[in-house]
C-alpha cells in the first residue's frame, strides 16, 4: 500500500482541519523523535496492511516482513494508545472510528498468541501490555517466523 492509499483511506474518516489538529499531539518515539498521531495511524494502517498482504507469499520471498515487524507494529499501536490518552474523547471520536477499523483489519487475520512467544521474543513479558501484543497472524511468513523462534524454547 502506497502512502497515498494510506492517507485516502484516512481521508474517508478525518478532514483536513481535523488530522492537523490531531497531528499536533505528539508522541516521542525516540529520545530525539516524536510523532504526531496522525502519523502514528497511518503508520499502523500501513502495517496492518502490508502483513494482511502478505499472509500468502513464501519465505522465500526476500521482500516479507518478519516477527520483529510485528514488535514494531505493535510498538506503533503502543504509541497511539499513549497519545489518545492526552487528547479529550470528543476531540477523537472520528480518529478513533479509524483507528477501531485498522484494528479489525488486524483482528481479522491474527489470533491469541496462547504461548506468548511475540512478547517473549521481544522481551517483555509484562502484563501490561495492549491487546494487540497478544495477537499474532493465522499463517504466513510472520506466523512461520515466530513458529521457529517458539521451537527454541
């Protein structure tokens, strides 16, 4: 998916004024990084997407994204939760219509990660983590990624 099928799709839900506004409660990402969460949205739809996309490609395939995408998608997930925290409900209503439906696309194709293997190949086994950390895809190249990593321990 291109960035700008990304952000018509987020057209459909936010207008102009609306995501610029949004955009302006930031995140930090990084010690010298942070992002607004319109970014942060739209960077979670592109990865719900592209691992939607790929659930029938092969391994061989040199181009698919492995289990540490998904930390990193799920990490994207993480910092959307933390930036609606700041922002009134009612200034997100339209924001959050979007966001429920990029998480039932990835609800869609992932089931409950019953042994826990994506939290523990991340290292962090905590509790208190998003749904989504519990969430891991049916089949295809990430789903065999984590596969092997689960037969090591």
């Amino acid at each position: 998916m291109s960035e700008v099928q990304a952000r018509e799709w987020l057209g459909r839900h936010l207008g102009v004024t609306e995501a610029d506004q949004l955009d302006r409660t930031v995140v930090s990402v990084a010690p010298a990084r942070s992002l607004g969460l319109v970014a942060l949205l739209l960077g979670w739809y592109e990865h719900v997407t592209r691992m939607e996309r790929e659930l029938g490609l092969p391994d061989s395939d040199r181009s698919v994204w492995g289990a540490h995408d998904l930390i990193a998608a799920d990490s994207l997930r993480d910092f959307i939760a933390r930036g609606l925290e700041s922002i009134p409900e009612g200034e997100s209503r339209n924001f959050l219509i979007a966001l429920n439906e990029a998480d039932s696309r990835f609800l869609s194709y992932t089931e409950v990660d019953e042994l826990g293997v994506l939290l523990r190949l991340y290292g962090d086994e905590s509790k208190v983590r998003g749904w989504w950390w519990k969430r891991i895809p049916r089949s295809g190249p990430i789903r065999r990624d984590l596969d092997r990593f689960s037969a090591s321990f």
